[in-house]
C-alpha cells in the first residue's frame, strides 16, 4: 500500500509519518484489525505513565526497551515488575498483550485498591485461565519460555465500582522475566499487534 509515493509496510511508517496517522489508523483497522494503545509509553516504559520496580531497562526487543527482573535480585516469593494507570469501563472488552520470555511463572493483573470494586471474565487467553474464568482484578497466569512468545488475555469487565485501576506485572517465585511491547486494546484481538497510543 502506497499513498503519495510512502511505503506503509508497517508500523515505522504509523510511527514516522503524523501528517498520514489518521489515514493508517483507518486502513491498518479495515485491512488487519489494528486498533490504538490504550496505554501510553509502553515502548520504553515511560516514566511519566509507568512505575518501574527492581527491574533493569537497560536491554530491547524488536526497538522496544525491556523490562528484565532476573531471579538473584528477588528476596521474596513475588516481586513487581512495571505497572501503569488505565480507568476501565463497565460491559467493555479489552485484549491486553506483551512480549515475554524467561523462566517460571508471570502474572498479569488489572486491579483496583477498592475491594470487591473489579471483576473479569476470560474470553480468550494462550495464558493459563481458561475461557469463562472469572475473578477479581482481571488476573492470568503465563509460563515463560527461554525464546519470546507473544501473550494475549481477552477480558470482559462485568463487574466495575471503582474510578481508578493498575495495570501490573508480577515474577511469582522468583521467575526469570523479560517483558516487552505490552498493549491494551478495546475489543477481542487474538492477534494483537503492537502500536503506539496516538494520546
């Protein structure tokens, strides 16, 4: 696809090109499903929307930065890995996706601090909650593996009180974990493909 003599091939083209952004926002929907980031600052984990823990942000994947929390550096059973703010609504579908790679187990958690405030049902996952499970705090489980694996967790809100919500990755018994490129999207995407927020 070619539009006044520009190659849009991919998203460097999306990222490079603002004048035609409106323009590939509405093909790349109509011709592969691509929809917007909800969350700002993913490809780097920008300090101005993201929360870095111990992690080290020093490495990347794909010129995405990656968020590396190595299991000597974990004193307890489950350590913090980065986190972000999004304000979910109620009957909503959301596809929350990332790049991983490592050893042992990660979760992934969309939660608030107000109990009994948030809660999900599974639509479709390749993590380890099946279809229909359903929880507080949109919580899936992954196993990492020594190459990159791209995971996706399709969730419907059915139950939301609450204002305010946190995004968050979690290494459960000290796993080796290398988190890349995560995404949230409105609606069911089983195959997402990283882009930026255009907010």
């Amino acid at each position: 696809l070619t539009i006044k003599g520009e190659q849009l091939g991919g998203y460097s083209a999306y990222l490079n090109n603002v004048f035609f952004s409106g323009v590939i926002r509405q093909l790349d929907t109509q011709l592969s499903g691509y929809t917007d980031n909800l969350i700002n600052g993913s490809q780097i984990f920008d300090l101005s929307y993201w929360k870095r823990y111990g992690s080290n942000f020093g490495e990347r994947y794909q010129n995405m930065v990656v968020a590396h929390l190595g299991s000597s550096s974990q004193a307890d059973d489950y350590a913090e890995i980065a986190s972000c703010n999004y304000s979910f609504e109620q009957n909503e579908t959301y596809t929350l996706s990332f790049w991983a790679k490592g050893s042992g187990i990660m979760r992934s958690f969309c939660y608030t601090a107000k109990a009994n405030a948030f809660r999900t049902q599974i639509i479709a996952t390749n993590g380890k909650y099946g279809a229909g499970h359903e929880a507080e705090n949109a919580e899936n489980e992954y196993d990492l593996t020594e190459d990159w694996k791209q995971f996706y967790f399709v969730f419907k809100v059915v139950k939301n009180t609450a204002i305010n919500h946190t995004i968050l990755f979690r290494s459960i018994n000290k796993a080796n974990v290398y988190l890349a490129a995560v995404k949230l999207e409105e609606g069911d995407n089983r195959k997402p493909e990283w882009s930026p927020s255009i907010t």
